[in-house]
C-alpha cells in the first residue's frame, strides 16, 4: 500500500516499527492480514491503541479484521479509554464478533476491579453469563465472597456457574483454603447436575473430581467421579471412550484401583486404553514400583501398536499417546527404550516432538552421549539444530554449565552452515534467547546479531515481519538497543 502509518525513519531504527512497515507494504490479501496479525498484539502490549486499530482496519478479511479490533477494544478498556472501546465494537457488523467484542471489554473491567462497568457491559449482551463469571471469580479474589457468590446466582447457564466455582476453589486450594474449596465444589457439583449437555456436564464432573483430589477429599472425589462414570457409559458419540478414560484416570487418583480397572473395561478404543495405561505407569512410579511403572508403560506401547489403522478414530490422538509414552521411558530414565518408541511414531511431526522432549530429557540427566544419539534421529535440520539449543539449556538447568556452553557453541556452528535463510534466522532467534537465560548475555547479543543478518537473504515479506516482529520481542525482554550496525540492515530490510 502506498500510506504508511508508520513512518520511514521509525521503520529503520526500531524493530517493531520495521515489521509493522513491512507489513503494512504487503498488497492487500491474506497474507497482508496475517502480517498485520503478527504485528498488532506487539503494539497492542506497549499501549498503541490508536496504531493497532489503524493497522487492524487496513485488513480486507472480516474475519481478521474484526479479531484484531475486538483486541484492541480489550486493550482499550484496560487502559480506561472506555469510550474508544465502545466505539470500535459498535463499528463491527458481525453480531458474533460484537458479543465477543464487549465479553473482551467486560473482562477487562472486571479484571480491574471495576465491578459496577463490568456489569452494565453485561446487561448489554444477550448472553452475559460468561461476564459475570469473570465478575464473580475477580469478586473472591478481592476478598468479597459473598458478593460472588451472588453474582454466580444471577448466571443462567450452569456450564458458566461451574466454571466460576471451580477457579475460585482453585484459587482457595492454593491458600491451603480446602475446606472452603470444598464446599464451593459440592455447590459446583449441584450445578452441573443441572447441564443439560451430556457431555458438558461429564466434563464439569471430572473438573470438579480433579479439584476435588487436590483438596485431599478423595472420597468425595470417587462420587463425583462416579456420577460422571454413569453418564459417559450412557453416550452413544465418539467421545464415549474419551471422556471414560478421562473418569478412569481421576479414579484412579482417588486410589481405587478395582474401579479404574472396572471404568477400563467399557472403553473400547485402544488409544484411550493406552492413555489410562500410562497414568497406571505414573502412579506406580510416584510410588516407587519402579518394575510395575515400567510394565506398565510397555503395555500402554503394546496396545497402541495392536491398534490397527481400521480401529483408529483419531490418528493424532493415538500419536500423541505414543509420544507421551516415549518421553516417559525418558522421564523414567530408560532413554535407549524411549528412543526406540520414538522411532516407530509415523507422523514426522510427532516423532520429531518426542526425539526432542527425549533429548532434552537425557541431558538433564547427564546422559548426553544419548541424548546427542536422540537428537540425531530427528531429520527435520531446523528441529535438530533446535533440539539441540534446548539441550544445552537443559545442561544449564541442571547445573552443568560447561556441557552446556560446548552444546550451544556447537549448536551455533551447525545453524551458521544452514543454506536457508528462514532456518538460519529462527534458529538463531532460539540461540540467543537460550545464551541470555543462561547467563551469557555477549553469546546471546551476537546470535541476535546473526539472526537479523540472516533476515537480508530473505524476500518473502511475510517471514520478514514475522522475524523482525521476534527480534522486537527479544531486545524488549532482555533489554537490547539498537545499534548502527542494526539500523543498517533494517534500512536494508524495511527497504526491499
């Protein structure tokens, strides 16, 4: 576009203003709208309210358009710029979009204490429950429980009642409070009785029973857990088998292992076996029946491989379970067997995740030779390189700074020898944020420095925007000026 809200000499010594200006030259599109959806939260964060919505109105797609105005509006209602906040979600056509609009600016008034404007923004809205919720749980959090909890009797829809109870339990939980959270979910549990989606409800049951156990009232726990129990066992959807492991696990936690074994026996698919499998393997580690956890583990991998692809309902959720299963073994300190499981994962991309949680899991345990091993079998060079960066700071964390000053510096060597720029740049991004939170801030301003040079070798204008809209949020949050040498290559970059 030939206007340019942000001016030429701001685009070329500030990195933000760089990836806004870039983003606003793009030609109208969707690309244009995801630029500037890259760029807007950025500016939303330091307070430029009337920028973001001149930015935001530049987006041809409505449905962009109207996402980014309704975070400026919250934006604009954090700040007390309520007017502004009004207008802008009366300017949006959609009625959705407007309901989400002023749900944004109510939470925002609730959020700060100002009750009274949370309420008339409620009264607005057709259906104004999920801002009373936020209301009443910002009510507890003040001290006034009375005055939340009869702002949770004006809620309509009990979904919106429970979900309020059950953070401010979890708010009393953290207190040590239990007693109190105790009573606020038997009060929850009654009003999820009165969901009328099945599967609603099942899942309040379990949020409750979840809460429930971390009050240490595990027989209370059991009931709920077992009211959620018969309902689920009375679906007839493709949920029935998930939200019965989801009861069989909270069951678990109660300690009643006959009934989990029992709530297992309904569940007929075999990825949501495994997932209950595998809690098995955590609550006999946790009590230190190391050869049970491990039994356990290579049962939840045996049945998943029984699974053949006619009896898969979800193959992503089967690949998850597998992957959390490899990073297991790792966790449970066989990292060789983890590497195995990894292996046999069909989806690259999941494999790749559970070689990386595998890698970094051996090198906070010291065991780097396999780590190194786990990290080779990731094909993706970007991963690799990644993966190895998030070695080192596992090093870091565990105490061993040498180990971990010699990964990040072959790290860095390896990403120098990356032939595409887009690779280069986001590795390198990786490698300071891991040189600063280590310790060494000299590392981390040079990585930085290869990062942004790696952004002149790049034409897409899209990856343009969004590494300098990363490079803008590292040198806010470790403090980086620009230099001259930075202004040079942002001239270069703002300039294409």
């Amino acid at each position: 576009m030939s206007q340019h809200f942000i001016s030429r000499a701001d685009a070329e010594s500030n990195f933000l203003d760089a990836a806004g200006y870039v983003a606003e030259s793009i030609p109208a599109g969707e690309s244009h709208g995801s630029a500037i959806a890259t760029v807007v939260p950025l500016y939303l964060e330091k307070g430029k309210v009337d920028l973001a919505a001149e930015l935001a109105n530049t987006v041809d797609d409505p449905f962009t358009r109207d996402r980014l105005l309704i975070a400026v509006a919250g934006k604009c209602a954090e700040i007390d710029d309520d007017e502004y906040a009004m207008q802008l979600v009366e300017a949006i056509e959609d009625p959705g979009f407007q309901a989400q609009g002023y749900e944004r600016i109510g939470f925002a008034k609730a959020d700060k204490g100002e009750f009274e404007k949370a309420g008339d923004i409620a009264a607005m809205m057709m259906h104004p429950d999920s801002v009373l919720a936020r209301i009443a749980v910002k009510k507890a959090a003040a001290g006034d429980h009375r005055g939340a909890m009869e702002t949770i009797g004006e809620i309509e829809f009990p979904r919106d009642a429970v979900m309020a109870l059950n953070t401010i339990a979890a708010a009393s939980i953290k207190t040590e409070a239990n007693e109190q959270a105790v009573e606020l979910l038997s009060t929850a549990e009654s009003k999820a009785a009165e969901i009328e989606h099945d599967e609603e409800r099942i899942r309040s049951y379990a949020e409750i029973g979840n809460l429930l156990i971390d009050t240490g009232d595990k027989g209370k726990a059991f009931q709920v857990y077992e009211n959620a129990r018969s309902d689920a066992e009375e679906l007839d959807s493709t949920h029935r088998d998930t939200l019965l492991a989801q009861v069989a696990i909270g069951i678990l936690h109660t300690g009643s292992v006959d009934h989990t074994d029992r709530v297992l026996d309904a569940v007929a698919d075999k990825t949501q076996i495994a997932s209950v499998v595998l809690a098995f393997a955590r609550d006999h580690w946790q009590k230190n029946e190391k050869d049970e956890a491990f039994e356990a583990l290579e049962e939840a991998y045996a049945v998943l491989l029984s699974q053949h692809e006619n009896e898969t309902r979800d193959s992503r959720a089967k690949f998850i379970v597998m992957t959390a299963v490899a990073a297991q073994f790792a966790g449970f300190e066989k990292c060789e067997r983890a590497v195995e499981i990894a292996d046999t994962i069909p989806d690259e991309t999941h494999k790749t995740n559970a070689l990386s949680q595998i890698a970094q899991l051996a090198a906070s345990q010291g065991l780097y030779q396999l780590a190194e091993h786990a990290a080779g079998e990731i094909d993706s060079e970007l991963d690799r390189m990644i993966t190895t960066v998030l070695m080192g700071r596992a090093a870091s964390n565990s105490g061993d700074a040498e180990k971990s000053a010699e990964l990040l510096l072959d790290a860095s060597d390896a990403i120098a020898k990356l032939s595409e720029p887009t690779m280069r740049h986001s590795a390198f991004i990786e490698l300071s944020r891991a040189y600063f939170e280590t310790g060494d801030p000299i590392e981390g301003a040079s990585s930085f420095d290869k990062a942004m040079a790696a952004l002149l070798e790049v034409r897409n204008s899209t990856f343009r925007v969004s590494g300098l809209s990363d490079l803008s949020k590292l040198a806010e949050e470790f403090g980086l000026e620009v230099t001259d040498a930075h202004r040079e290559i942002l001239k270069s970059v703002v300039g294409h």
